[in-house]
C-alpha cells in the first residue's frame, strides 16, 4: 500500500509497501508520486498541512489504483502478444494444412482420372475380345459344318 505522511517538520513522506502489493511501484507512478509530493509540499509551505490532509488519502488511492491499472494493463500486453503469436502460428499451420490439402486432393482427382482411363481401356479390350470370341465361335461353327 502507498502511504502518504507528514513528517514533524510539516514535509510529506511518500512510502510504497512492497509486501501488499509483490511489486515494485512503476516509474511512471513513482514520477507521478514524486511530481504530487513537490507540490503538497509548496501547498503546505504556503498554506498548513490542513489544506492537504484530506486530499492525501484520496491522491494515494488513485496512485495505487493508477500503478495496479498500469500492471495489469502491462500483463495484458503481455499475453496479448502471446495471443498474437498463438495466432500467426495457428494461421501458418492451417495454411500449410490448407495446400497438403489441396494437393492431395488433385492427386485423388488425377488418380481418379487414371483410373476411368484404364477402366475405359479395359472395357474396351473386353469388348474386342468379346468380339474375337463370337467370331473364333461362329469360325469354330462353320468349320464344325463343314466337316459334317
């Protein structure tokens, strides 16, 4: 917790306890923190320690809430980049799966197509030896006639 205090000589002491949080106070906080102690201190030069004794807790919450928002928003980023190289590779593999894919399907499509190609060849030789059996079998018949 960030503790804002006055010291016996009207000063203002800025304290973070790093036990609450488990982190250090950001650069950006501490300068913030360090800019706001300057000027409570003009205010209380000028004025009393009055003037600012009842914006001190308020000033150190939203610094607190500040350095919290700041660290969460830090790890955000961080996954965030996780999440965008998750991505990039997740796309490079669907992509490369995407071609494997596709090649494989022009394969089958070619194979099929040699396929019906030789199913056409053979259905042809089929045919031509059909052809060659009835005319053996009609020669076989009139030889079989003749010799009768």
């Amino acid at each position: 917790m960030m503790e804002i205090q006055m010291d016996e000589g009207g000063g203002v002491v800025v304290y973070q306890d790093d036990y609450c949080s488990g982190s250090v106070m950001s650069e950006r906080v501490s300068g913030l923190a360090g800019s706001i102690y300057r000027e409570f201190e003009r205010l209380i030069h000028c004025y009393d320690e009055e003037v600012v004794k009842e914006l001190m807790p308020l000033v150190v919450n939203v610094l607190e809430n500040l350095d919290s928002v700041l660290s969460e928003n830090q790890e955000h980023e961080v996954e965030l980049e996780l999440l965008r190289e998750d991505n990039e590779q997740l796309l490079t593999q669907y992509e490369r799966e995407k071609a494997l894919r596709k090649q494989a399907e022009e394969k089958f499509i070619e194979f099929e197509d040699a396929l019906e190609q030789e199913k056409k060849e053979l259905q042809i030789q089929v045919e031509h030896y059909e052809f060659q059996t009835r005319q053996l079998e009609l020669k076989a018949k009139n030889y079989a006639d003749q010799s009768r």
